[in-house]
C-alpha cells in the first residue's frame, strides 16, 4: 500500500505538468514582450498573449489587452487596435461584462470601417448579435446579423457565412418566425456539405425538423427527423437521439400512426429514465397515454396519463400541470366517469387562475426587462462618451509631455550655459554637495538593507515555524500509524496461529484506518510542498458532478462501516460543472474523511447537491461531535491544531486549508454550519459548465 501511494502521487504530480508548462510559457514570452521595441510588433504580440491567457487567467488576459490598446492607440496603429478591441470585447464576455463588451465591440466596428477590414467587422457584429440575444433584444440583434451576414457574403467568407446562419436560424425560431429559420438553417446545411463537414450535421437536421413540426408540417418534420437519425452516430450525444425519437412519436401520433408512436414514445421514456430527464418524461408519457386512448386500450392510456400528471406535480412545472389536467378531465368525460372529470377539471381551473397572474407577471417582467434596455443603452452611450473623453485626455497628454520635453530641453541649455560661466566660482562648493549626496545615498542604502533584512528574519522566523509545524506533523500523524502498521504486522501472525479470527478482524479495520490516516496526510503534504513552490494545477473541464461525488462517497463506504456510521449521498439530476478534476476531489475526500473521523458510532453523514443560477452547492452533513462556535473561524487556516476523531484518528487541520484554497481557485465559496454535539455541515460552491462560454 505504501508503494502504491507513492505511484499515485508520482502520476498525480505527472498530470499537472502539461498546464504549468503553459502557464511558465505565457509568462516567459510575457516578460519577453515587455522588452521590445514600443512598435507594431509589440502590439501584436500582447494581442496573441492576451487572446491565450483568456483560456487560463482572465484577469490577466485583461491588463495585457488594455496595455496592447494603449500602446496601438498612442502610436495611431488602427488596425492594430481594433483587432485589440475585439480580444477585449471576448474578455468582457467571458467575464459576464456585457456592455463593456458591447462598447468594445462598437469601438472594433468604427476602427473596423476606418481600416477597410471587412472580415474583423463581419466577427465583431457577429459578437456584437449574439450578447444582444443573451440580453432579449431580439430585434436588434437581427438587425446586427443581417448586416454581418451582407459583409459575409460579400467577402465570400465560409466560416462566418456558418456562424450567421446557424445564429440567425436559432434567433428566428426563438421569436416564432419558423419559415425564416428553416430558410438561413437549410443555407447552413448547404454550406456544410459542400464542405464536407460531417461533425453537428445530425442537430442541424433536428432543428430544421424541429421548426416545421411547430409549424405542424408533419411530412417534412419526419422527413428532417429520419435524416438526423441516419447522420447520428453511436458515440454522438444521447440527449440529442432522445429529442429525435420523441419529436417522431409526436409526428406518428399527429399523422393518426398510433401503433409507431407507441413504438417511438415507448423507446422515448426508457432513454429518460436512463439519463434523469423529468422534463420530457412527462410528455412522452403523456403521448403514449393519449395514443392508447386512440387505439382504444382504456386501462393503459389512463395509466400513462395518470403517470404523467403524478410527475408533472412532482417536478412542479405548473405549465405542464395545466396541459394535463385538462387532457385528463377531457379524457375522463370522454368514458362518462364525470366524477374525476369534474376533479381534474377543478384543478384546471384552479392552474389557469395561476397561470393568468403568471402572465401578468411576465408582462411586469417584460416591462421592467425593457426598462433596463433602455438603461443599459444609456450606460452603453455614457461608456462609450466616456471613452472618446479618455483618448482626448491621451491625446491632450501626450501634447502635455512633448511641450514639457521642450522646454525641459530649453532649460538643460540655459543650464549648461550657466554652468559654464559659474563653474570655477562653485567648483569647490559642488565638491562639498557631491561629498554631502554620496554620504547621504550611502546612509539611505543602508537603512533600506537594514530593513531588508529585518524584513527577510520575519519571513525566515515565519517559515521556520510552518516547518517546525510540519515536523510535528511528520513525527506524530505519520509516524503513529506506521508504528500502529508495524504493531498489527507483529500480532497477525500470532493471531492466525491462536486462530483468533475475531482479533484479526479487529486489527484490519485499524490496519485500514491507519493506512487511510497515512495516505490522506501524504497527499496533504504534497498539497502544501506545491504550495510553496508556487505551483498549483489548476486545469478546469467539464464534469458531472453526481459521478464525481459518487466515486469519492464509494472510497469511504467501507471506512464508514467500519464504524458503523451510516453515509448517504442523494445524487440529483445530471449537474454538469466547470472544474478542475484533482481538485474537486481532493475537497470531496477531505470533507468526507472529516465528517468520518468526528462522527461517532450508529451515526450518520449525508452528501447532497442542490442547483442555483449558475452554481452548484454541495454538502457534507455530519451527526458528529460539531465544532465550537470561537473556533470555526480557524478551521480553513493553515495547521490550526490537533483534533482527535471519535475512535481516536489524528489531524493537524492541513485538510480543510486545502479545501478552501482549491475551492477558491475554482471560483466557489465554502462555508461551516457547527453546533457542539449535535454535528456540522460543510458547503461549498462550483461554477456550472456552460456551453457557450467555457
């Protein structure tokens, strides 16, 4: 075990390499590029780090592209700064800035227009459209693609002909015009073919089929439908072949092909119990009720519809309740049971109330959404004064400093000309002020040495104490188990001889527990050496969130049993987040081992996850021994104290340091939750991936 420990170790530091590899690149070619020469070239070059750095480090990619901006508008290179202006207008889009962003993409559209770059103006109205959708101002950014997609068209540029018409078509369909979204949809399905482009063909096909099946043209919808299922491939996204095997149940059941949309819909619900979609698991229950009803098998359409209602009030979707109950009460009027008619009718009654004052509060909400149009396009027009008032003021500067250089120059003259006259009556008076300056500089350079080393003593004294600390560590929490292993090594023989299997059986689960106590110190050790080495990977990626959490409670079931503490984990609807894997884990395992080892027997230890706007909340809940309320606020600090657990395991409080530092630099909080005797709960945030800007 303690080889295989090491190994893991080794490939864990291993996987980390590649990103901090990067990383030390970016920030080599960084301080490279500050050296250069104030010209084109070094504008460029910012733009190319900034553009990369948004991949990593945002914040950094920021000042870099700002500094690019200033040097290319100082120096009048337009074209130069308006292909800055467009890194910069992706920057405040990835950092949730909208109508910055919009003012950085009308500066790259008016420099754009200057220059005769029609390919960057064709990119910049194209961002410009698609945070205008992001915002509801569906007219204007029509307006924004129409214009991008001429200038595409004109320069006869394949990639962005793509881009305005697969955005046009999603726009179209959003605002209802479902001819015209099938129309730029088909001009996109064109242009990949004659590219030969296989890869998204089989969403593209949906979409086409999705919009003439809300236009209730079955034929063509089916036609569009067939052709996805043909192009979509084994490996090729099941929510997607979902979609497509429900959309055909609804063609079969409106075309009257009741046996086929049974078939479709049946296929249908058994994908959506697999990957959790409660959403459409309702209607194509429904539809399967409905065409049973049609082909006249009472006992099964009225399951179906039972079921589907059951779960529309389950999930709360007050919309579908409302599409529902109104099937059902119609439904059972239709077989003259006007007893639960009546009942269903009541509750669609009750739902339509609702629903009108939810449509009152969606016009409020309209009302208010454009009333903060409004806003923004005045703050737009206030940004975007206030930075032609900032270039004036660079402009009136850099007038400023050449003024000053002349008169500077003016003064150095009448000076050396003073100089000249005056030289021989104050030459002994300078050696005096020379000799008064050298001592001066020289008792300056000593105090500010005198402070650097009194300022480097403090960090050394500091430093010192972290290790002692460590050592401590080292001595006790890695020493006592492997002493603890080696005792147990001792006994089992004896043991086995005596054949007392009860003994044996109690020295595993101290053997193992000793071994986790091991393992968990280690990886916290490596945790803290890569902290003071400055090199932290951090690599964020796509997760599913359930999956994640349940490998970590997997590890810790048996170790929970072994303390006869029940550990429980309630996995909800696939969560997909933006995070860095390793680092996930790690607080995962470290919150778990936390709430194993001060819990004490017959407890219990819940993990749960709930969704919010655009995070993930997780929780660790223990029926432990809770922490004091003074002491909670040092639980997240460095080495903050010896803790025993309930059967008697040792930590230094390395874990929950790490924790908070790994959650931070995932861009989440953690918090604590303690009351003495009665448990804690710990929880903390994780970004949600979204696939339009991660």
């Amino acid at each position: 075990m303690r080889y295989l420990a090491l190994i893991f170790i080794f490939i864990c530091y291993s996987l980390q390499n590649n990103v901090i590899a990067v990383n030390n690149s970016l920030d080599s070619l960084r301080l490279h590029v500050r050296q250069m020469p104030d010209d084109t070239l070094k504008v460029y070059k910012l733009k190319e780090i900034a553009d990369k750095y948004i991949q990593y480090q945002r914040d950094t990619a920021l000042v870099i592209i700002k500094d690019a901006i200033k040097l290319a508008e100082k120096n009048n290179y337009k074209k130069a700064a308006a292909e800055c202006y467009y890194i910069l207008g992706k920057v405040y889009k990835y950092r949730g800035n909208y109508d910055l962003s919009i003012v950085a993409y009308n500066s790259v559209m008016k420099l754009s227009k200057e220059t005769g770059d029609s390919l960057l103006l064709s990119k910049s109205l194209n961002g410009l459209g698609n945070i205008l959708k992001r915002q509801g101002e569906f007219s204007r950014s029509l307006e924004i693609f129409n214009e991008g997609l001429a200038i595409a068209r004109l320069i006869e540029d394949t990639l962005m002909l793509s881009a305005f018409y697969n955005n046009m078509g999603v726009l179209y369909y959003d605002m209802g015009y479902y001819n015209q979204s099938i129309e730029h949809y088909k001009q996109y399905l064109e242009l990949k073919k004659k590219n030969n482009q296989v890869k998204g063909i089989h969403t593209l096909l949906m979409n086409i089929g999705n919009a003439y099946l809300a236009m209730s043209d079955y034929e063509m919808a089916m036609y569009y439908y067939k052709q996805a299922m043909e192009k979509l491939g084994e490996s090729d996204n099941n929510y997607d072949r979902l979609l497509l095997i429900h959309n055909l149940g609804i063609v079969y059941e409106e075309t009257g092909k009741y046996n086929d949309a049974i078939k479709y819909y049946s296929d249908a619900i058994i994908l959506e119990k697999e990957i959790g979609e409660k959403e459409m698991l309702v209607y194509s229950l429904q539809g399967l009720g409905n065409s049973y009803h049609k082909l006249g098998n009472i006992s099964k359409a009225k399951k179906y519809l039972e079921e589907s209602y059951a779960l529309a009030n389950e999930i709360r979707d007050i919309r579908k309740q409302h599409k529902l109950s109104k099937n059902l009460y119609l439904f059972y009027e239709s077989l003259g049971d006007y007893k639960k008619s009546f009942m269903y009718m009541k509750d669609y009654i009750f739902i339509e109330d609702s629903i009108y004052n939810l449509d009152k509060r969606k016009q409020m909400l309209a009302l208010e959404q454009k009333y903060k149009a409004e806003q923004r396009e005045q703050q737009i027009a206030y940004l975007e004064k206030e930075h032609e008032i900032q270039k004036l003021e660079l402009s009136k500067s850099t007038l400023e400093a050449k003024q000053k250089s002349i008169q500077r120059n003016i003064l150095i003259v009448f000076f050396i000309i003073a100089l000249g006259i005056t030289l021989y009556l104050a030459l002994e008076s300078k050696k005096r002020k020379r000799l008064n300056k050298i001592l001066v500089y020289q008792n300056k350079k000593i105090n500010e040495q005198r402070t650097e080393i009194v300022s480097q003593n403090e960090k050394l004294l500091e430093s010192n104490k972290i290790k002692d600390k460590l050592f401590q560590i080292i001595a006790h929490d890695l020493r006592s188990p492997i002493v603890s292993m080696d005792s147990i090594t001792q006994l089992i023989p004896y043991w086995i001889e005596e054949q007392d299997y009860d003994s044996l059986s109690r020295l595993s689960k101290t053997l193992e527990l000793s071994v986790n106590s091991v393992l968990s110190l280690i990886d916290n050790l490596l945790n803290w050496a890569l902290s003071q080495q400055g090199k932290f990977p951090f690599q964020p990626e796509k997760l599913n969130l359930n999956d994640n959490i349940l490998e970590t409670v997997e590890i810790y079931h048996q170790i929970a049993k072994l303390k006869n503490i029940t550990l429980e984990f309630k996995p909800v609807e696939d969560i997909a987040v933006f995070a860095d894997r390793n680092m996930l884990f790690t607080v995962m395992r470290n919150l778990i081992n936390n709430a194993v080892k001060f819990t004490p027997e017959k407890g219990k230890i819940t993990v749960g996850i709930e969704k919010n706007m655009q995070v993930a909340k997780v929780w660790v809940k223990d029926t432990g021994v809770g922490i004091a309320k003074e002491k909670q606020e040092l639980v997240f600090e460095m080495a903050n104290g010896s803790s025993s657990g309930t059967s008697g395991e040792t930590g230094k409080g390395l874990g929950l340091f790490f924790c908070k530092e790994f959650v931070n630099m995932n861009q989440g909080d953690i918090y604590i939750e303690s009351k003495t005797g009665k448990g804690t709960t710990i929880s903390f945030t994780v970004p949600l991936f979204n696939n339009t800007e991660n």
